[in-house]
C-alpha cells in the first residue's frame, strides 16, 4: 500500500491528472532520457541542473497540490509511471516516484512560509547541456536571468569543468591558477564597463572582489583547488522582474488511486452551527494579580471526540474558521495551533471524565488537574453552557483559582460554521510602524521599496485573497483612506485621501496570500515636478556626476552638465510624453556606452541619474 497519510489530499490530486485541467506542457510527448525534457512549471525559479549528482532543484509560488498535481499529469504523457507503492504526503510535503525503465525519479515538494521548494533526484538520466543556459531556455525551460546573464556576457575558459550555473550566479574548476584565474575574469568584467566597488581580498587561497554597473553587481570568488582553481562568478540585479503567474489551486474531489485498491469514503455529513452567538469569559486570579478573557469558544478533535471537549478562553478574538478547518482536517490540535506568531494569553479547559486546565499568559505557563471543582458546565445539543469554579489552590508556590461562564457551539469535525469569515487583528511588527496603514497579524516577508513620491509595500500573510481583501475594506477607512467609486474588482482595491492614492493587490502564495500596495503622492508629485500629465508618462534625466554627461534617445544627444537635476527634478531633462518604450543610451566620459530601456506605462514617471562614483540608476519616481 503506498505510504499516504491523507488519502483526501492524494486523491485531491488525482483527479486534476483525470480531468486534465493544466493546459501546455507536452500532450503524449514520447520519453526522453534528457533531463531538460522533463516538465517544469512556467513560474520555477532558482532552477539548477547539478548533472554530476543528477539532482535538479527550483522554487515556484503554485500551490503545493498544484505541483504535485501537474508532474503527475505531464510525467505521465510523457511516459513515466507512478510508483503508487511509494507515495507520501502530508500537509507541508508531498513526495512522489516515477520510473521507466532503469530511469527512476524521485520529486519532493516542501512548503516554505512564501513558496515550494522542489527538489528532483534522478537515476539513469542524462544531463546533456546543463552547462548551457541559453539553449535550455530555448527549449522552453524557466532558467534564471543570473544564469542567462553571465553565460551571455563571461563566456568561459576552455579549460572550464563541472559547471553549474543557478539563480545566484556560476560555479565552476579550471585549470587555470588562482591569480591566473582571478585575473581572467576580472578583466572581462572591467572590459564591460563595471567599476570595481570594493578593496580586494587577497590571501594565499583566495581572491575576492565586487563590481557594479547601474542595478547589476557581480563578483568574482576564486579558490585554490586540486585541479588549479574553483571559481565562483556571483550576479545580482535590483531590477524587479515580472512576476509569472503560478499554478491555478487545486480543488478536492474524490478519486481512487490507480493501481491501489482503495475502499470507498463516505462522505462526512457536515451539521452547521452558528457561533455568532457565542458568549463566555472567564476571570483568572493568579499571584495577587487577576486576568480576564473575553472570548470564547469550544471544540473536539478527531483523536479525542467526544471523551474529551476543550472549552477555550482568550484575551483576543479567537479564529473560529481555523479552529473549524484544523478539526476537519487534523487528527488532534491544541488553541496554541490556531497561531503561527504569537500566541494570546488563554485559559483553555478539558471537560469529561477526566478534569484538567491550562493557563498562560507572558512569563507563566500552568496545566495541571482539577479537583474538588464547581462543575456546573453542561455539554447538550451541540453547545456548551454554564459555569466552572476551580477553588483556590496553590500552583507554582502562588494561589491559583478561577471562574468561567459559558455559552457556546462545538466546532467538531463533522460541523461546518455558518457566519463571517475570522476577525484579524492588526500587527504590532515595528518594521511597519510608520506605514499609512496596518499590517494583518502574523505577517511575515514584510519590506517597503520606491521613491518619496511612489512606495510599493509588500507581506505575505496567512489567510485567503479574499479575506485579506476584506481586511483592508474594513482597515483603510480606519485610517483616513476612502475607497474609490468604482475602481476596485476582486483582485484590486483603491483608495485615497487628501493627497495621495493607494492601490492594494492579493496574490495566492502556496497556502498563503502575496500583499503588494502601492501609495501614490499626486501633492508632493506636482510640486516638484514628477507628476505625469493625464494619458501619458513622464522621463526625467538628471546627472549627480562631476562631469558632462550626454543622453542619447534615438537620433537626438541630450547634453547635462555636472550636477544638473540631481537636486531638483525640475531642473533635469524633465519631459512628458506618451506611453512606449523608450531606449536611452548613457555616455559617461571615461566608461563604455551604457544601454537602458524603459517601458514608460500611462501615468507612470521614471528617472535615470547618472552617478557620481560612476553608471547611473534608473528608479521609477510615481
């Protein structure tokens, strides 16, 4: 029997490879030996071929399912067979087997807290051109810009070996000596025009150096080694790049698996219950000092059912939807489990036969039995009524006692909640604590980009689209933004107030929800001379060097002379012009011609600076 620890989820999956929901990939492609002709999702990203270990590895934003979902279906027409008698899932990873003939290939699918790690161990396969970037981009593989990049402009030695380009750069062997290999691709790299940003390292084993050019920076890491030199070239670009649409998420519909003879489900009768009505709180005295939770909420477990119903209080509202979902779906949990960050103070109490009680709050932590109580709390119908008084009794050399009053539904896991969706509480995350708006709870990758006139904030929170959505429905009026008459749809919200515009964006992230908004500051904007005028874009250039500089858009030369614009943007090249994408040639005396394209989008304002320390920046300003 295949080793499956959710037979829903599995079967979840099986269906899409059915129904055949994902369009593209190779509709009964015949099998091939090359690893390049196995499937990869359109949004992998940090690919790498590690062709002397024949491990493939990549990251993709799809919903864990989806993944697994789509190598089940492409591996299939391209005539791969599942291993059914070795198959594993649970909720965070998913590892599938897939053979044909003396070729094997084992894929594990991780969630990570913003997207799926994906790693590929494979057996009989072959790996021919790993090694080059460009012709497997060709051939329709997501490779990184960073391998694309460094292929491109630093061809190797011929004296290359075991060369693995990925998403940070390139790893390489040379025969080539350390000196003798770190000169090589230091002066290619000058040779470009890049500037060298930093004091060398120099040691007996190793160089080390930095160059930077615009937004690419590379480096140059050789090591001495058994065969000459290990050489380590690295790239990045602060350039955002497009983001590719991930996966869609998979439904769950029942399906036997093939090949396994799997007895049928029934279907889990689901009872409504209504927990708006909920009502509790209890008063805890602890050491001289006394706590008090005002929400309340009761619930079962599979492994536990009904020999065991925990009666819950808490200092904040309790996430009654999640509590709902990890009945259904886990086999046992505790209040703590409902919180991925901090988790509130809470009393929490274990009715039936046998009595217990858990409290904590900062700095305590107490379970413990209870005897000799006032139990007057009574379990009918599908609700929990009444009171519980535990005596006074010492607990940690202090006086421990407490009163609780309830009245209040069971969530178990046959029941389903009918009501609205969870409150979420704001973050306190000191990051964000001078933004124009608040943070869900529990938000995590938190980070904000952009100019004084456009800002662009990014979180990846723990809920639906759709309830982060509604968060910031209920949110931004709260702190001065009113919503736009007829701008916003599901996917996009927009606001404003006085001075300046927002627009709010949610994208799904595996389990969890992208947040990405952006202010605007028309005021500010108009007053120093960035604002675009209505229907078209506007390009700024500006020169902080100490020397002319020449900008050349199409035939024309646009001439600034030292400093001009670097401190008032209405003193630059200031012009606006329609929508288009525009190629603007920099010619800084002393450095090699230096190409940037802008893609000028309607009401949209982008400036390039020519550098004081040489290269120029190219920043969207609004």
């Amino acid at each position: 029997m295949p080793k499956v620890r959710s037979v829903a989820a599995f079967t979840a999956l099986f269906v899409f490879v059915a129904l055949g929901v994902f369009a593209g990939g190779l509709r009964g492609a015949e099998f091939s030996d090359e690893a390049a002709a196995l499937p990869f999702p359109p949004d992998a990203s940090e690919l790498e071929f590690v062709a002397w270990t024949g491990d493939i590895n990549f990251n993709s934003r799809s919903p864990l399912k989806s993944l697994a979902a789509f190598y089940l279906k492409e591996m299939a027409q391209r005539g791969w067979e599942l291993d059914a008698s070795d198959v594993d899932i649970d909720d965070d990873s998913i590892e599938l087997n897939f053979k044909h003939g003396a070729a094997t290939l084992e894929a594990r699918f991780s969630q990570s807290s913003k997207e799926v790690r994906v790693r590929i161990d494979t057996r009989g396969l072959k790996f021919s051109g790993a090694d080059d970037p460009a012709k497997l981009a060709a051939a329709g593989v997501p490779m990184p810009r960073a391998a694309l990049y460094l292929q491109k402009e630093l061809p190797l030695p011929e004296s290359a070996q075991k060369v693995q380009y990925g998403a940070e750069g390139v790893m390489l062997k040379s025969t080539l000596g350390l000196q003798e290999a770190f000169e090589y691709f230091s002066g290619r790299i000058k040779a470009k025009g890049f500037r060298e940003s930093r004091r060398p390292i120099v040691t007996d084993t190793r160089r080390y150096t930095e160059f930077s050019q615009g937004t690419i920076q590379l480096s140059v890491n050789v090591f001495t080694d058994d065969v000459g030199s290990r050489i380590v070239l690295g790239y990045e670009n602060s350039q955002k790049q497009s983001a590719v649409k991930p996966l869609p998420a998979v439904a769950s519909l029942p399906l036997t698996i093939p090949g396994v003879a799997e007895t049928p489900t029934e279907p889990v009768a689901t009872t409504p219950v209504d927990v708006a009505g909920n009502k509790g709180s209890a008063v805890v005295k602890f050491g001289g000092k006394q706590y008090t939770f005002p929400h309340a909420a009761c619930f079962q477990t599979k492994d536990r059912g009904d020999y065991a119903t925990m009666v819950v209080f808490s200092s904040k509202p309790i996430p009654l939807n999640k509590m709902q979902a990890m009945a259904t779906k886990e086999d046992d949990f505790s209040f703590f489990d409902l919180y991925e960050s901090a988790t509130p103070d809470y009393l929490s109490l274990q009715l039936g036969k046998y009595l217990s009680f858990s409290f904590s709050v900062p700095g305590v932590g107490v379970a413990n039995s209870i005897d000799e109580s006032v139990d007057e709390m009574k379990i009918a119908d599908g609700r929990v009524k009444g009171t519980f008084k535990m005596p006074p009794k010492e607990v940690l050399s202090r006086q421990f006692s407490f009163t609780a009053t309830i009245d209040a539904a069971v969530i178990t896991p046959t029941t389903r909640i009918s009501g609205p969706a969870d409150p979420v509480a704001t973050s306190t995350d000191p990051v964000s604590g001078d933004w124009p708006f608040s943070l869900p709870e529990g938000s995590e990758d938190i980070r904000r980009e952009g100019s004084r006139f456009r800002k662009t904030y990014h979180a990846l929170v723990d809920m639906p689209p759709a309830e982060a959505a509604a968060f910031y429905r209920k949110e931004l009026p709260t702190k001065g933004w009113k919503a736009v008459d007829g701008a916003s749809s599901d996917g996009t919200l927009h606001f404003a107030n006085d001075s300046m515009q927002l627009s709010a964006a949610f994208e799904p992230q595996g389990e969890k929800t992208s947040i990405e908004i952006v202010t605007r500051d028309a005021a500010l904007a108009k007053k120093e001379g960035v604002l675009p005028e209505a229907g078209k874009g506007r390009l700024i250039l500006a020169n902080a060097h100490r020397v002319e500089v020449v900008y050349t858009i199409g035939k024309s030369d646009y001439r600034l002379k030292a400093g001009r614009g670097a401190k008032d943007f209405k003193e630059a090249l200031n012009y606006s012009i329609p929508p288009g994408t525009y190629k603007i040639v920099v010619k800084i005396p002393g450095q090699p011609e230096q190409t940037e394209r802008i893609d000028l989008t309607e009401g949209t304002s982008w400036a390039i600076v020519a550098l004081p320390t040489g290269g120029y920046l190219p920043i969207q300003l609004y």
